[in-house]
C-alpha cells in the first residue's frame, strides 16, 4: 500500500517527450503533477506529499495500453471462467499493461457470445478498457490460428447478438475487407462505436486501401466525441500474405494509409513474429504515431511452455513460441507488453516512440486519450517504474503499488 499523496523523482517519458529531472506525483488514484522538479518544488502544497526519490538511471513512464490480448497465465479469454479472468487480469497489471482490451478468437457463435457477457462484466467493473473481436469475418487463406470452421461472411445478426451481449464493450473487431459485406459490416460496427480492424486477410493492395478508406470516412462521419477516427490493422505481416514486388498486397496499403494518417497499424515485436529489421523499417515509414505495439499474448503468457487453448484450437508452446497443435501455425504470443516494448527498443527504434506506441496512440484508439496513456495531471495514476535496462522495479495502477 502507498501514502494517499506521494512524488516519486526520476525521468519521466511520456506523449513523446523526455523530462530527465522529473517529478510525477500522485493524489490517491490520479496524478496531480507531471513534470520538472524545480516547477513540482513551487507549488504550494508540494510539502504534503511524501518524497521518493529513485535510484539513478530509473525512467518512469505511463502504465501500458495493449489492445490485442487473448490471456494470460492460463487464463483464454475467448473460454473464460471468472476465477480464471481474474488471475490473468492481476498478472497482466502487475507486469505493467495497465489497460486492455481482452481479445475473442474465432469460434462457435455462441461460445462467442457466452464469452462477450462474461467479460463485460470486467469492463464495466473498469479491470479491462472493453472487448476485441478477431473474427469471425475472416479470410479462410489466411486464418492462421483461427480455426476455419467457424469463419464466415460477415453477419449483421450475429454483430447485434455480439454487441448486445458486450453491453456496449466491444470496442473493435477484425474483419477481411475482400468478404462480401464487409462495407455493410464497417456502416454497422461504426453505427454502434466499433473501431473497423483490417485483418486476416488475403485482399489485394487495392481492396485493402479502400476497405481502409471507406472506414475512415464513416469513422469521420459518425462524429462520436472521444472516438477514434481512423480504423485500425490487426497485427501487420501477420495473417496476411507477403509483401511482393509485383502483387504488394495488403500490406503494402497498410503501410501506406497509416502513413497518409487513414489508419493505425498493430506490431507485435516480440522477436518472433517479426524481425528487428521490419519494426524498425515501419517506425521509419509510417512514424510511431501511427503504430500500436501489441503483444496478441494468449493463455501460456507467464507460465512454462507445455499445451495451452486458444478459443478451439489447441497450442503448443515450445521455447516461448506458441504454435497450433494441427499445422505449426503461430498462435498468438507469450509475451507482455513491456517484453514486446523492449524488443522494439532493442530492434533500433527510439524509447520515446516506442512508449508512444504502447501508451498515448492505443488511449487515443480507444477514446481514453484524457484518462490513461500519458502522465498528465487529473489522469489516472497508471505508471511503470523501470531500470536502465527497462525491467520493471514497480507497477502502479490508479494510484496503487501492484
């Protein structure tokens, strides 16, 4: 437990920007201060706080944003148990994603729907930001671990029995823009505050730039305050062919509309589903405003290897790599967002960027962008304490020491 107003003092990262002689403090659940600790040193009140000064080389940085997460320590949120989702929840904060969306693969409609109500009752109790649906409009060609029984053409039936089963917590979803209705699906999910995801798809480059464009303008058009106005990519590279010289693809339209600023691009750069040399490559195309590092961690995230579900399909874990048990396919990750931040880091792209990428840009996506993803005053107290070399010291959450 901590003191109700406290100041820890180290360098602070956040929104982009680097204060070496910093100050964050904090107010019960919310900050009340962020930033040079002469100004902290001014104010009037600033001897009511209890003064924590770090150990040299300790950067402070916002609580972490991961918008595509499938489970943890056992725990597949696409088949959830109460007891289960709570222990995953706990492990995720304290290892420093603070906020999250709880991903849902591809599986039976109703196991589907049966896993929305459940998790909206940890939305609406604020321990996650709302759900993802990867599926189930998704391309058969390009499936990877979603299992292709249960794929289908999008649904207007079946989007309403989702939506109403989240209670108003979907907050994306992931479709293939080249499925017949996939422009009916962006007009409804748009309708009810759905954030579009391109994904799982084997369109053509495009297809994919006016699936991407036509979401834009929607998004535009709906005039939500604090929504989002651009769609989104699930997991770029992954899930959809390669980029090639003749026949570029969906990804090469990806690329290109995250860098006119029509749409965001997920990475998960945790040294195995893509190499350095590609995030780094995609930091310097698109810029880290357009990026969302995720970590697509599933159930094995904090445990040994050994088999493991992801919604119907079974996984195997082998050197922390997660592959389905009928084809070798990847099968999401195992590691945690702060694990995927330090491989960005490591791969050449700059810590500012790359907290950016895993803070402010995923709060903007999701229409937290005053509440979480920044050390800013009056937001909630969500922050990580690490070491020079990155590794968590300590988590806080709203206030809290995790």
């Amino acid at each position: 437990m901590t003191s109700t107003r406290y100041a820890l003092i180290a360098t602070l990262i956040s929104d982009g920007l680097k204060v070496t002689d910093g100050v964050l403090a904090v107010d019960g659940d919310r900050i009340s201060f962020a930033g040079n600790k002469d100004d902290f040193a001014a104010l009037p009140d600033a001897a009511d706080y209890e003064i924590r000064e770090l150990a040299a080389g300790t950067t402070i940085i916002p609580g972490l944003v991961d918008l595509h997460c499938h489970g943890a320590l056992g725990a597949d949120f696409s088949a959830p148990d109460h007891s289960s989702i709570t222990g995953a929840l706990e492990h995720l904060h304290r290892s420093g994603t603070t906020t999250l969306l709880a991903s849902l693969v591809t599986a039976e409609p109703n196991s589907m729907i049966g896993a929305a109500e459940l998790l909206a009752e940890f939305a609406e109790s604020g321990a996650i930001a709302g759900i993802h649906a990867e599926g189930p409009f998704l391309s058969e060609a390009q499936c990877g671990a979603q299992d292709p029984r249960y794929l289908q053409l999008p649904d207007p039936g079946f989007v309403t029995e989702l939506v109403s089963a989240s209670r108003g917590q979907l907050r994306t979803m992931t479709y293939a823009p080249e499925l017949e209705g996939s422009e009916e699906l962006i007009e409804q999910l748009v309708s009810h505050g759905v954030v579009p995801s391109l994904g799982h798809t084997n369109a053509s480059a495009q297809v994919a730039a006016d699936s991407l464009r036509y979401a834009r303008e929607e998004l535009l058009s709906a005039g939500v305050d604090g929504f989002t106005e651009r769609p989104t990519v699930t997991h770029l590279f992954n899930g959809m062919p390669e980029l090639h010289h003749r026949e570029p693809g969906p990804v090469a339209a990806c690329l290109e509309e995250a860098a006119n600023r029509n749409a965001f691009v997920e990475l998960i750069s945790d040294g195995v589903h893509l190499s350095p040399d590609t995030v780094r490559l995609v930091y310097r195309l698109v810029g880290a405003e357009n990026v969302l590092l995720v970590s697509d961690s599933m159930a094995a995230t904090g445990l040994a290897d050994g088999q493991y579900a992801l919604g119907p399909q079974q996984v195997n874990v082998v050197d922390s790599q997660a592959r389905l048990a009928s084809d070798n396919s990847l099968a999401g990750g195992t590691s945690t967002l702060l694990q995927v931040l330090r491989h960005a880091v490591a791969a050449g792209v700059p810590l500012v960027q790359a907290v950016s990428s895993a803070t402010t840009v995923p709060a903007s996506l999701i229409g937290l962008a005053d509440e979480v993803g920044s050390l800013h005053y009056g937001f909630a107290a969500d922050a990580l304490v690490l070491d020079e070399d990155l590794q968590l010291v300590q988590a806080i959450r709203k206030g809290q020491y995790l």
